[in-house]
C-alpha cells in the first residue's frame, strides 16, 4: 500500500484577476479560437482579440458572435 502524504493547511491563496503573474489573455485566446472551429469559424483574428480586450465577458461574447 502506498505511503500516505500529509499536506500542511493552506493559509494564504492568490487570486491573478488582471493577468499579472499568468498571461491568462493568451488561454482565452486559445480558447475561444477552439470553440469557433467547433461552429466552423476558420480563425479568431488579431483585430477581433483587441477588440474584445477588456470588454465585459457578455458584451465580448456578443461581439465575437456577431463578427463571425
């Protein structure tokens, strides 16, 4: 039987909401590039990502459902 392993308790969590330590642009990016292939948009352009940047998670949805 393997050797159990004790962790000690977490006592301090870091939340990355602005993308300072992870780029966390790049796996949105990637993400929503899958997910229009899945509907059949070849690509998710330069000029669409910037014009997203930023925006409210529905108001960028909105955005990309229109532009493709």
């Amino acid at each position: 039987m393997p050797e159990q392993i004790q962790y000690l308790p977490v006592s301090h969590v870091i939340f990355d909401l602005d993308g300072l330590l992870i780029d966390s642009e790049v796996l949105f990016a990637n993400a929503i590039a899958i997910l229009l292939k899945r509907y059949g948009v070849k690509e998710y352009s330069i000029a669409l990502q910037e014009k997203v940047l930023g925006m409210e998670v529905e108001r960028g949805i909105q955005v990309i459902i229109d532009e493709t």
